[in-house]
C-alpha cells in the first residue's frame, strides 16, 4: 500500500510486516493491517482509511456534546452523565435503559468492525441498535458513523480520537467535554480490559492526544476534566457542567443526575458492552467485570517498586510538554 494523505492532512504511513507480525502474535487482531499518520503518530487499524475523510467532513451541530477522551479515562461514566443532564435529569425517558451505545454513539467504532481481526465475534446488539436507528441504511457504510448522524437531538457523540483528524470547525461549532485521568491509573484500567477483550482496540500515544485539547482548554466551548476531580466531588463537576451545557437544572435534577450515574448504579444495571462474544467471560468475571473499581490510585496496587520508577520517569519526560499535574 502507497503513502497516502487523508483530508485532515495526515500522511497515511503503512507498518512494516515485521511489526506486524509482532503485533498479530501478542494481540491476535489488525489482520487488514495497522498504518501510523504522520506526523503525530497516531496508530490505527488500517480499515480507518475507509472512514477517516467522512469523520473529518462530519457535520457537527451546535447543539452537539462531543465526549472526548484517552481510552480508560471515566469514558462511559462521562457519556452517562452528558446523556442524562441532556435527556434524562427527571430519569423518566424511555430509552434510559439502552445501552449507552445507542444513545450516545461512538463516531470511529467503524474501523473496528471492519477488521478482519473481528471475525467471528457476533454483534447482534450492535446491529439491532443500527437498525432501530438507522432504517434502510446500509452496514457497510458504517454502522456508528451513521447513528451519529442520526441520533436524536442534542447529540452526545463519543470519540477517543484527537482533535487533529477531527473537523477542524467543531470547538466553533459544538461543545466538547475532554476527561483526563492520571496515566498510571490508565495503564491499570487498560490492562484488565485488554485482559477481557479478544481482540485488542487502541493504541495511541497518551501524550500528543492530552496535549492537543489541553492546548485548547480556554476555548469557551471547550470542558477540560481531570477524573480524579470528578471523583473527590461529582456534585461540583455536575455544577460546572450545568453551566457549560446551559442545561440550567434544579438541584434536585443534579441529585438525580448524580445518583443515577454512580459507580454502584450503573454497575448494578449491567455492563455497556456491545456484545458479550467480543470479550472472554471467564476473565470478566474474575477481573470484575467492565466497571472494576472506578478508584483513583489503584495503580499502587499493582506497580512494583521498579515499574513505578519506570513510569515516573515517562511521565516525567512527557507531561512536562503538556504542563498538566496529574493528582
């Protein structure tokens, strides 16, 4: 495959077999491929090129709420309470109890899909969820892509990719709600979902993605959140949040708001998974499931004493260029 350049400016840069043989032997996925854009460096599965000129061109509305983040960094948790305070403060909507997938769809889960690494995992729930919002689109033009487009009003639209390969437009265009969550907790969180997962679904570099909404954290129409504030004090994460959203609710919509999206809540009522075939049940269980823990500094944990030093001394070498301090 030749170099190609994509509309958002990025080189298309395939791997080289060596690395991707590396790749299939420890993950067992990406059997299309992995390709790096340059020159941020980001690394997808090669299917991303199908969709990555049609995620640029998105038509974000300014009534949109983008969720963006680091995988592992109170993703879902952050889609739930967006959704809520958006459709469900008085927690009487009908489709409160779909899966969050559904609801608040994720613009990129397309490339997974189309993976061949996929293969044998059966998404049926995925499916239905495309069908019910979707009728008479086709599959194959992107299942997420599509429920983004035609997801009710206002929108709450999930993504774990930068701002770089994104519409250049949406901070002018839509709010954008970014969660970052201390590194150390996120390699612990990533390692026990890897653990679960049968194929593998991100790698990126933590640094760059950070960086580049850290850069616009001013921008009025830009929410920057650290996870480990939301955890220390919800109600006044909920409050800055009222007011960034204008959703102006009562007190008492925000009670329920934060009731609802509690760890104990959403835990008891079942995981946000696409479909169960996509992870080994056995693991699941024994590692607790897709809501662990939800604790700030579990990674003391788990690290030995030469694995933090390792750690530190990245974050030292990296964080610095964002100039945020992790809690």
């Amino acid at each position: 495959m030749s170099n190609q350049r994509l509309r958002s400016g990025h080189e298309v840069v395939p791997m080289s077999e060596e690395w991707l043989t590396r790749l299939e032997k420890d993950q067992k996925m990406y059997k299309q491929g992995m390709i790096r854009l340059m020159p941020d460096g980001w690394l997808y599965p090669t299917a991303f090129i199908n969709f990555a000129d049609r995620i640029y061109n998105f038509e974000f509305r300014s009534s949109d709420v983008v969720l963006m983040t680091m995988p592992k960094s109170g993703t879902t948790w952050m889609q739930e309470i967006l959704w809520t305070m958006l459709h469900n403060p008085d927690l009487d909507h009908p489709q409160a109890d779909e899966p969050i997938y559904h609801r608040a769809p994720e613009i990129s889960l397309d490339m997974m899909f189309d993976s061949k690494g996929m293969e044998g995992a059966k998404i049926d729930n995925f499916a239905r969820a495309f069908i019910e919002t979707c009728p008479g689109r086709k599959p194959e033009d992107g299942m997420s892509l599509q429920m983004c487009e035609l997801t009710a009003d206002p929108r709450v639209i999930k993504t774990h990719l930068p701002l770089s390969v994104l519409a250049p437009d949406l901070l002018d265009k839509a709010k954008v709600v970014y969660v970052a969550r201390n590194p150390k907790d996120v390699v612990v969180s990533y390692y026990y979902y890897y653990c679960m997962m049968k194929a593998f679904t991100y790698t990126g570099s933590f640094t760059n993605f950070v960086k580049l909404a850290w850069e616009k954290k001013d921008h009025p129409n830009m929410f920057f959140v650290f996870y480990e504030d939301m955890k220390e004090d919800i109600m006044a994460v909920l409050h800055k949040l009222n007011k960034f959203l204008g959703t102006n609710l009562t007190q008492q919509q925000l009670d329920n708001v934060s009731r609802h999206t509690s760890f104990s809540a959403m835990k008891s009522r079942g995981e946000p998974l696409i479909d169960g075939d996509v992870f080994n049940a056995d693991v699941r269980e024994k590692v607790g499931g897709y809501f662990r823990k939800g604790i700030i500094g579990d990674w003391k944990n788990h690290f030995t004493p030469e694995l933090e030093q390792e750690m530190n001394q990245w974050v030292e070498s990296h964080v610095p260029d964002i100039g945020i301090t992790f809690k």
